[in-house]
C-alpha cells in the first residue's frame, strides 16, 4: 500500500483538531479545528495554503458530523482544494492519551485495540472517551483507510521499576494498575530525535534531558535514548508547578482537606483548574504572558509565583541530572520553553550548580525556533527545540502503514 497523505486527529470531548501532512516531503497542506461539538453554535477553523476561515458558524451535532466536515474542506477548490477525493487521504493517526502498561508503541486501531483502549478509560476518564469518539468519527467517515493509534504512554513505557512504581502495596498497582505513567510522550520523542542529529550522536549514546514547559508542563531524563524517568505520574497533575496545575504536593493535603469539609470533586478543580500560575500570580490567569508583564510591572505576587515555578523545574532538572550522571544536553520545548525569554532567563541561573550559563543577547532573540542559548562556557548546552507532535504522529503513522 502507498501512503502519502496523513490525516492527524487530535479528538476532545466538544473539539476535533487536525492537520493534513504530505509525507513524501513532511509537509503540512492543511490544519484547522471543529470547536463545540454536540453543543449550541459549533464553530469551523481551516486553513490551507493561501485559504483560511476562522471559527465560522457550521453543522456538527457529533464526531462523525465533523470529521465529515472537515473532509469536505479538505476535498473542496474554492478551499484550497488539498485533495481530489476522501480516497487521497491514505491514513489517520489518532493521538491516543492513555496507553496505560499495554502500548509502548503506535498500533493499527483494530477493534481489539480498541476494546482494550477502552478499558483503560478509569485511568484518564476526561481524555481517553473523547479519543475514541474521535476514531468512531474518523473511522464512520474513512472506513477504508488504515488509522492508527499513538499515545502520549507510550515513549515512557521504557521507564524501569525504580522510576515508576509507587511506595505502596504491590495489591495496588497489580490490581488498579496505580503508577507512574507519564504524558507528552510524543513531544519528548520528537525533541529526543532532533537533539540526536543536531548532536550528531548515536541515539543510544544520548543521555538528555528534556524539559516541556506549556500551560501543561513535563521533565523527562533520557538515557541512551530512552525515557529513564518523567515527572508526570499517574495522571498529568503529578510534577512540576503548571498554568493551572498544582504540580507534586503531600498527598496528605488531599486527606486534610477532605477531612474539613471539601469533596473529592472540590479538591479535584482546585488542583487541577485552580492551582499553579493561576492560583499563585495574582493575575486572575494562568498565561505566562500575563505572568512575566505582572513581573515587569514589578508586582510582588507574580515574581514570586514566577520564582516558585522556575524553582519546580531546576529541582526537577537537578534530580534528572544527578540520575543520568552526563548529560548531554537540556531541551526547552512546548509553548513557554519555546517562546517565554523570561522563563528561561530566570531557569538558566536556577540550575547554575549544574555548571550552566545563558547567552543572555541569544535568549532574547529566540521565539519559537531552534537554538543554542546557552554560553560558550556552560559545561552543559542548553537548545530551545520547537516541538512538533502533529509530526510525530504522522511518522508514527506513516511507519506503522506503509
């Protein structure tokens, strides 16, 4: 079978994301997204060369409705005309969010897969449902196309014992499968392989860490080109501070609090829609952007915020360090290590001990391009990497299919 064209699908609860990518030439022909699916006023974005419409009033009361949607886009002239007919698209890849102990790699979506996808939904309740309403959407629409699943899991699968299993009855992890799990796999896959070349180092030689730092935030240290261990756990709230996650706190908090009054569900939103950035920086919001002008406005509340932050990431990247014994390299990736200056300027001195420095003119200059901010002198170099998971999943696609 020939495969050229890749559709990637992103699927939410109420959204549909979704790029088209060339995969003789890696190039992306068209993105968009369905926005408020099944609810009142759903909305279109799509672009594709010079054509583009944004978050147009359209027709999609479910999943099926918009990836049909979004084919007719793809299909039609006056739209950029990507494609002649839904025949030209040759596969789907699906991001798949919770993979649990089961993939360690992308699949073909057979019903079995499925079956078993479904199964592990108690691990991520809120992500793992949408997902598979994204693929009986695709797979109503394309049924003669070959979709495959890739999971956020998958790329820590390789963690050993001592990283991901918890101090806690071998009965609870055996029976409710309660360990670390890990997410953004697919992010510090692409970054891993990028730093190999820019490295020009065999990738099982590489010992790095990589460090992907959006409004969702993850550290992983990989060594000889694997995940060795990551700070997300369980679930995505594990870890470092984030936008609106609280990141690692003493799970007897969770006790306390319930124990005075609070309900699960109360504790749940507050840790995971009411913590991080938004809780601490007195803004009123969990973007960094609004962080960093709070900062620079000299407001006391958001300096300190932004200090507790950075502060999360170097003992996460201090530990990674210690762990991996040579590292080759620290990678900024995701939408604040890409493009927030002030994040980095602040990391930089943060892990000092570590023998690092930051050119502080480069720093300045890089927004989401690939570069060597670190100094001359630092003992370890530190890259901003731009991620690219849509990518990702279109190789992982391309080389289960073709």
């Amino acid at each position: 079978m020939s495969i050229r064209n890749v559709l990637v699908v992103n699927a939410g609860s109420s959204s549909l994301k979704f790029m088209l990518f060339d995969m003789e030439a890696e190039q992306m022909l068209a993105k968009g997204q369905v926005e408020r699916i099944g609810i009142e006023n759903p909305l279109f974005t799509f672009t594709a060369g010079d054509y583009s419409e944004k978050q147009n009033l359209c027709d999609a009361p479910d999943h099926t409705a918009a990836v049909k949607l979004v084919c007719d886009a793809l299909i039609d002239p006056a739209k950029g005309g990507c494609l002649k007919s839904f025949a030209d698209i040759d596969a789907v890849g699906h991001r798949m969010v919770h993979g649990g102990e089961l993939y360690s790699e992308s699949v073909l979506l057979t019903p079995e897969v499925l079956e078993a996808f479904e199964k592990l939904s108690p691990l991520a309740p809120l992500h793992n449902p949408a997902c598979l309403q994204g693929v009986k959407g695709c797979q109503a629409v394309l049924a003669n196309v070959p979709h495959v699943g890739v999971f956020d899991t998958a790329f820590h699968q390789t963690m050993p014992e001592e990283s991901y299993l918890y101090a806690l009855p071998k009965e609870i992890y055996k029976q409710y499968g309660v360990r670390k799990y890990g997410f953004h796999g697919t992010s510090h896959k692409f970054v891993t392989l990028r730093m190999a070349e820019v490295l020009n180092k065999p990738l099982d030689e590489m010992n790095i860490i990589t460090c992907h730092l959006g409004n969702g935030s993850s550290i992983t240290a990989v060594k000889g080109g694997k995940c060795f261990d990551t700070s997300m756990g369980m679930t995505p709230l594990a870890g470092v501070m984030m936008g609106t996650r609280a990141g690692d706190i003493d799970p007897a908090v969770v006790l306390y609090l319930l124990k005075n009054g609070f309900s699960a569900d109360d504790i749940d939103a507050m840790m995971n829609k009411k913590g991080g950035v938004f809780a601490l920086g007195g803004t009123g919001s969990s973007d960094m952007r609004d962080l960093c002008s709070a900062c620079d406005a000299g407001k006391p509340e958001a300096q300190a915020a932004l200090a507790r932050l950075v502060h999360s990431y170097a003992m996460y990247i201090g530990g990674y360090a210690a762990l991996l014994g040579r590292v080759d390299a620290i990678v900024l990736t995701g939408g604040i290590g890409e493009n927030s200056k002030e994040t980095r300027a602040a990391l930089l001195p943060a892990i000092s001990g570590l023998g690092v420095t930051l050119n502080a003119e480069v720093n300045d200059t890089v927004r989401g391009i690939e570069k060597l901010i670190s100094g001359s002198d630092s003992k370890i170099p530190v890259y901003v990497i731009p991620t690219n998971e849509e990518l990702m999943i279109a190789r992982e696609t391309y080389a289960v299919t073709k």
